[in-house]
C-alpha cells in the first residue's frame, strides 16, 4: 500500500503525518510507541474506498513534542492539521492510549466529526504514578532510554521472534498462550515482529502518560457523533472497564464486544470481524 509522508509546520512547531489510499477520510490516532507509519486495520480500510490520515501525535516521529503540553493543545493542532488538508469531516478512529485525543476532539469540535471508533481505547484514569507499569515506563521509554529499548527489542525479536511474542503476549491478553492458540493466526507472529520494528516511543509515551488522565466524564458526555467502541474481552492492556465507561458516558454509542485474542483487535482468527465491524459502521453512518 502506497503511503505519503509529509510534515506540516505552523506557530514554529511540526506535525508529521501520512495520506493513505483515496475517498472518505479517516482520521486515525495511534497509540502509544506508534506514529504515522501505522499498519494495522489500514488495508480494509484503503481496499474499501476511504483514505487514511493519520499523525505522529504529539512527541512521537518528526511531531514536536510542544503541542502536547495539554490535551487541548494537542487537538487544537490536530485541527490545524486538517484544515491545512482542507478537509472539512472525517471519520475519527482513536487507537488505545490515542483513545483520549479522539474523544477529545470529538467532543470540542463536532463539526469535524462524522463518526467517532474507539478500537482498544483508554477512556478514564489509565496509568498513574502507584502503578508499577507506569514506574517501569519511566525508565525504559524515558525520551533518554527509549532508542535503546526500542533497539534491543527489535534485535531480539528479530532473532527470535516465536520466543519473543509469547514473552509480550501477557502484557497483550489476559489469556493463557495455551487459551488463545485456537485464537491465534501463525501470521501474527511476524506481525508483532514487524509492529516492534516500526516502535518508537520519543518523547511520546511520556505525553501519553500524562494526557490519558486529563479526559474528563464530561468530555465523553460531550461526545454526540454516532460511536463504536471496540474491545476485546480478553485486553489485559486496556481493562475492559474503560469500554463500558466509554458506553456508559457517550449516549451515542454503541459497544462492539471482539473474542480477539488480545489488545491487538486487527490480528488472530476475529481479525476479519474486526473490520467488517468497522467498515459496516462507516458505511452506515
């Protein structure tokens, strides 16, 4: 799939992005450790007629790490952005930790939104300073340390990617490796392979760390497009609370419950499901 990478310069700061395919846009927010070279569920999407938008948001790839000096900074660039396209709606698409930026925009600027999906999304308090993920995540993807993690991942997953991909799968699903085989494609295995060489977390994740928490119950309130919130049963990643309190909170929406194998919703035998979801809902909207 062909993909165009450009950036966008404005008020002094830079906001990389990517253009996928052609027709309806989608507007999608990563997660954390991603950027604009995203993958996965973008070929449904390029194959069924939409293209595909996507930014490094805020610290990650070539995005300056200082329109995330807040939640609404960030989306207010997001905005920039697009209007820059002079795109005038899109379909919005927040991926895990993306998942506070999406809800976000959607909430203050509604005008731009003709669908919002939440896929795997952080929707409340994620992460915070008592928990030990977040201490470990200081350390190794501090903007310092993190090419160094990042670099010994991806040597070790090269070498040894079966090893590797049952070493991470905990940190994906709340399923023992022996309860998810029948959920699993043997395609996944490079898949998590080649998403481990794409990572990078930059001043990112540490962003991340601190915007996730600043969505508010009143954002989501706020929130009045058409919405699919989409999770597996089995995310160990993102609990499946923050999807019923996504439903519980945007009186729009609607829950779309995946037997995926984990947090990764695009990979594993409900792959297909995933996205004939998602395309069923875009078209329908």
């Amino acid at each position: 799939m062909e993909r165009r990478v450009e950036t966008y310069t404005i008020d002094g700061v830079t906001i990389e992005y990517s253009i996928m395919g052609k027709g309806e846009p989608v507007f999608i927010l990563h997660g954390g450790h991603s950027n604009c070279y995203e993958e996965f569920g973008y070929r449904a999407l390029v194959e069924n007629g939409f293209s595909i938008i996507t930014p490094s948001r805020a610290g990650y790839g070539r995005t300056s790490k200082e329109i995330g000096k807040s939640l609404s900074s960030a989306c207010e660039y997001y905005l920039k952005l697009l209007n820059y396209l002079e795109v005038e709606k899109v379909h919005l698409v927040g991926i895990s930790a993306g998942g506070p930026s999406s809800i976000y925009f959607a909430a203050h600027y509604p005008e731009k939104v003709r669908t919002l999906t939440l896929q795997s999304a952080v929707t409340k308090e994620w992460l915070t300073p008592k928990n030990t993920e977040y201490k470990a995540a200081k350390i190794l993807f501090n903007p310092s340390t993190e090419k160094h993690t990042w670099k010994l991942i991806s040597f070790m997953n090269n070498q040894f990617p079966q090893f590797i991909f049952k070493q991470m799968f905990p940190s994906f699903s709340k399923l023992t490796y022996r309860e998810a085989k029948e959920k699993l494609h043997k395609e996944d295995i490079e898949a998590i392979r080649r998403m481990n060489n794409r990572q990078r977390s930059g001043n990112g994740f540490l962003i991340d760390l601190l915007q996730v928490n600043e969505i508010s119950k009143e954002d989501l309130q706020a929130v009045k497009c058409p919405t699919l919130i989409m999770h597996s049963k089995h995310d160990s990643s993102v609990p499946l609370e923050h999807a019923y309190f996504a439903q519980e909170n945007i009186s729009s929406s609607k829950l779309c419950l995946l037997d995926a194998w984990g947090h990764l919703i695009w990979l594993g035998a409900s792959s297909k499901e995933t996205d004939v979801k998602l395309l069923t809902f875009l078209k329908g909207s």
